[in-house]
C-alpha cells in the first residue's frame, strides 16, 4: 500500500508540474502585425494579448512592432525591433535568468486582470459616479495626485488636468517655511520632480504650487516617507528591483502596480510616466494608466 501511495503522490506531482508548465510565454501586449507559428500546425496566427507559447513555436514581429511576455516562471521579456523579426521560443526561454520570480508574476497577474474588459467597465462606472462631485470643486488645477501625498523613491511626476487656453503653467515648490526652494514654467501640464537633487535632497516635505497666468493657484505637498518600512515591504521592494529593469517599460508596470497595493499612488504614477516615456508609441501603456488614474479617483485626461 505504501508503495502504491508513493506512486500516486509521483504521478499527481508530475500531472501538476506539467499543468503548471503547459506554456513557456503568455502574451501581456502586442503591438503591431505580429503573429506566431504554432509547432503543431502549419499557419501563422495572429499575436494577441493572452496568447500562450510553447516549445516548438515561432514569434515573428513586425517592423516596429513591440511585444512583452511573462515568463512561466515569471520572469519578463520585451521584443522590439526596427524590421520584422521571428523569434523561437525555446532559443528566447535559454535567455531568461532562470530564477524564481513569483513576486513579478503576483503583480503582473493583478495588472492584467485590471485591464480584463469587465473590470474596466466597473472602474469607468466607479469613476463616473464621483466625477460630478470633482467637477463641482471650484479649483484652477487638478493635479492627478492627493492633497497630501507620500513619496518612498526620489523621483516624482506630477501631472495635472489641462486647463483650456492656458499657454503656460507656473510650478513653485516652496519649504514649511514658505521659502522658495525652485520655480519653473511649463507649457505641458506635467513636471518632474528629483528629490537627490541638490535643491531637494534632504528635504522631509515640500508644498508645489501650480497655477496658470491670472489663474488661482493650487497647493500640493509631498513628503518622503522613510525609509524604514515594514520588513515585507523591504524585501518585496528589494527583490522587485533586483529581477525588474528600470529602463523597461513592462516592468515599470509591475513596480507601479507594487506601488498601489502598498498605498504609495505618486511613486505608482511616476511608473506609469516612465513607462510612457518609454515607449510613447504603444497605447496600452497610456491606457492602463488611464485606469489607474480613474480607479484613484486623480483624472482621465492624458496629454
């Protein structure tokens, strides 16, 4: 009987491990013709996001086309080029690190999940029913951001509703003592902000004032939260950005997602931003921020 059990407990092991491994890619975003030759069959097939990949099969995209993957083992891939490549999957699967990285599957699942069509017709449902209420506010800006707001890393993006015929927009950033720390114009409705910066560094919060030219202005503050946070948090942040890079846009995504589940919504948007600046020519990018944006209650206008 021991015997039998130990065989059973073998077979359902197997049985699990090979369900677990049924594909080596799933497609997050397609951008462009691409397409993929499935090894069992002899046509191609057009790349969509959803899409699974196995061994065997061919990746083929388009001249200026982009595509990201997630890994089974949850690692993360981008493919873009100026001419029309095709890939093999198993020579793309010997690319990957082969480390565990169950943290970038966690939160990459929740974003494709918020992007499911069902979840966007709630969020846009959600948003409309306070949209009324925010119109109704007498204010010059609306930055997509809170009154008050936390910042955990040391660059910060801040972009706010354009106002109809403002040629320019004025940003002061003062200290709790009301002291001007810097000032600048801008004529788009967004700044970045780089607290390692020598005028910056340092500071434990700042008031930023926009406004237009004859407009009322209105007040933010930002204040870095320290560095001492929970050890879940700690490890979780420190693993995300061993096994993510920084100058990808898919994994800008996964780490604004890290961000909002943890509450930090400026250093989630500034992600957002990165990955925009990224890739300014895939819409998903702008789109899932656009979700974002709603689903806190900040905006829905990007420009």
């Amino acid at each position: 009987m021991k015997k039998i059990g130990l065989v059973i407990i073998v077979l359902l092991s197997a049985t699990c491990y090979t369900i677990a491994q049924d594909y080596l890619f799933k497609v997050i975003i397609s951008k462009g013709d691409n397409s993929y030759y499935i090894s069992s069959e002899t046509n191609w097939t057009m790349l969509k996001a959803g899409s699974r990949l196995h061994t065997g099969d061919v990746l083929k995209v388009a001249a200026k086309g982009y595509v990201a993957l997630l890994g089974s083992s949850g690692e993360t891939m981008e493919l873009k080029n100026e001419d029309t490549k095709e890939y093999k999957i198993d020579e793309l699967t010997a690319q990957l690190k082969n480390t565990e990285a169950g943290l970038i599957d966690k939160y990459a699942s929740y974003l494709v999940s918020k992007m499911a069509p069902e979840a966007r017709e709630s969020n846009r449902k959600a948003y409309a029913s306070i949209t009324g209420a925010v119109e109704r506010e007498v204010v010059t800006i609306h930055a997509y951001l809170r009154k008050s707001s936390v910042l955990y890393d040391t660059m910060a993006f801040i972009r706010w509703k354009p106002v109809e015929d403002a040629a320019e927009y004025n940003v002061v950033v003062r200290n709790l003592y009301d002291e001007i720390i810097l000032e600048t114009k801008t004529r788009k409705p967004i700044i970045s902000l780089n607290f390692s910066d020598e005028k910056l560094k340092d500071r434990d919060m700042v008031i930023i004032s926009i406004s237009t030219n004859g407009g009322g202005s209105s007040d933010y503050s930002i204040t870095k939260v320290t560095r001492d946070r929970p050890g879940a948090f700690v490890d979780e942040i420190g693993e995300l950005r061993a096994a993510l890079d920084s100058g990808s846009a898919f994994d800008n995504l996964v780490l604004a997602e890290f961000y909002e589940q943890n509450n930090l919504l400026l250093d989630a948007t500034t992600c957002y931003e990165k990955a925009m600046v990224i890739e300014p020519d895939v819409q998903y990018f702008k789109a899932i921020y656009r979700e974002f944006l709603m689903r806190n209650n900040f905006g829905n206008i990007i420009n």
